[in-house]
C-alpha cells in the first residue's frame, strides 16, 4: 500500500521551493542588463547636476565681476562729483585783494578763471575738465585736472582709463604733485561731461568756461575681462551711471 502526501502537505512543499528558488534567485545578485541600465540613469542624472553647475557658476562669476566694475565706478564718481560741486571755492587769500592773490593758471586759460578746461579734444581723443578748487578747506587753493582717455586713444596703455592731476598754489606758482597724473579710475567704455550753461543750455564743449553752473557725469564701466554671459559666449559686460552735479561755487554775485 503507498503512502499518499496530504494535499495540504503538498502545497506546504510547494511553498517551501518557491521560498528557496527565490533566495537562490535573490543570492544571484544584478544582471549584467540591470547594471548597464542603473550606470545609464546615473550617468544622465549626474550630467545634468553638471550642467546646473556649471551655469550657475558662471553666472555667479559673471555677476561678481559686474558688481565689482559698478561699485568702483559708482566710488569714483562719488569722489568726482563732491570735488566738482566744490570747484570755484577759492580760499579766501588766494582771491582778489588776498594776502596771496592767484598770479597764473594752473593748466590752462588765465589765473582769475575757476574752471580751466571743459573741452573733448577730438583729434588727440581726451575728455578733460580742469578746476580751481580749496578742496581741503585748509586755506590753500588746489587745481584739479581729471583726464579721460578715450578707447582709441594713440597710447594703448591709456585707453579706457581716467587719470587725476593735482597742483596746490604755493604763493609764487603752483606745486604739481610728484608723478604727475594718477590712475584713478580704468574699464571705463566710455565717460561723457554734459555742462550746463547759465541760460539754460547744454554742451560737452562750452565756449565760455564762466557760465557753467552744472555737469552731468555719465559713465560706462565695464567688466576688466570677458565673461561668460547667461547666454552666448563671452563678452565684456558694461553698466551705465550717471550723476547730476549742481555747481555750487559759480555764477555768484
């Protein structure tokens, strides 16, 4: 007589292999197939994380660069504006029926004028404005002279850049500072000095030198080296400031 396995004892079998066949399938490991596939997916996962990088970075660059050229030219022009709103402020011993009268211009013009120059010299290609001025308030005149050198200007070295000039009357003549013109401003595309005149007009070259009561200072910084935009390819990067400069000093009576 043959023993016969109870249907439920059958299925507990069953089970059991099923069980095992798993855990020997699990204990296999990857397929060379799943391997290549999960390589793959991180693969593209991993390029796109570099992608995001590597904009961003460029961008945060680009921006930093930008924001640095601003804030130097926004200094500058801070400097330039309160020294211009100052010109004609002559000390009080250098003026007429002073102790120590003013006997000779400083750069150009005549000794009596408060503003020397205000011209764009078109054929050497400069941009200069020269001014009388007590800037220290220490009873002693100084004469400013700032000088910008246009981007195709003859010396290369030049160009771009605003150069400050400073001489101090000393009683007989005027003392001009050892080294002659600093830098004091560079990556400037492009400065332009709009004078406004008594009656009421404009101009980047006036005639008459005693009727300016006012300059517009507008100048286009730009980035010292091209960087790599949001878009595109490099370039340099500019940003434009302007300033409005009532001159305080001029047209008094």
């Amino acid at each position: 007589m043959k023993y016969r396995i109870p249907e439920t004892s059958k299925d507990r079998y069953s089970e059991r292999e099923q069980v095992e066949r798993s855990r020997c399938r699990n204990s296999q490991g990857f397929t060379l197939v799943e391997l290549l596939v999960v390589i793959a997916i991180f693969s593209i996962v991993m390029a796109g994380i570099y992608s995001i990088f590597v904009r961003s970075n460029r961008a945060y660059i680009s921006q930093e660069q930008v924001v640095a050229a601003q804030q130097e030219a926004r200094s500058a022009l801070d400097i330039l504006g309160r020294e211009i709103r100052m010109a004609g402020f002559i000390a009080a011993d250098n003026q007429p029926g002073g102790l120590d009268l003013i006997t000779g211009a400083a750069y150009a013009g005549s000794a009596e004028s408060n503003i020397e120059i205000a011209t764009v010299d078109v054929a050497n290609r400069t941009t200069t404005l020269a001014f009388k001025s007590d800037l220290d308030d220490n009873s002693e005149t100084d004469a400013v002279r700032y000088v910008y050198y246009h981007s195709d200007h003859a010396t290369a070295s030049r160009r771009n850049t605003l150069y400050r000039e400073i001489a101090t009357w000393s009683g007989a003549s005027w003392d001009y500072l050892a080294g002659g013109g600093q830098l004091f401003l560079e990556n400037i595309q492009n400065l332009t000095l709009t004078y406004q005149m008594a009656d009421g007009t404009t101009s980047t070259a006036p005639a008459n030198l005693d009727d300016i009561r006012g300059v517009v200072i507008s100048i286009t910084a730009q980035t010292a080296n091209a960087v790599e935009p949001y878009e595109g390819g490099k370039r340099v990067r500019e940003r434009e400031l302007q300033s409005n400069i009532q001159i305080r000093n001029l047209g008094l009576s």
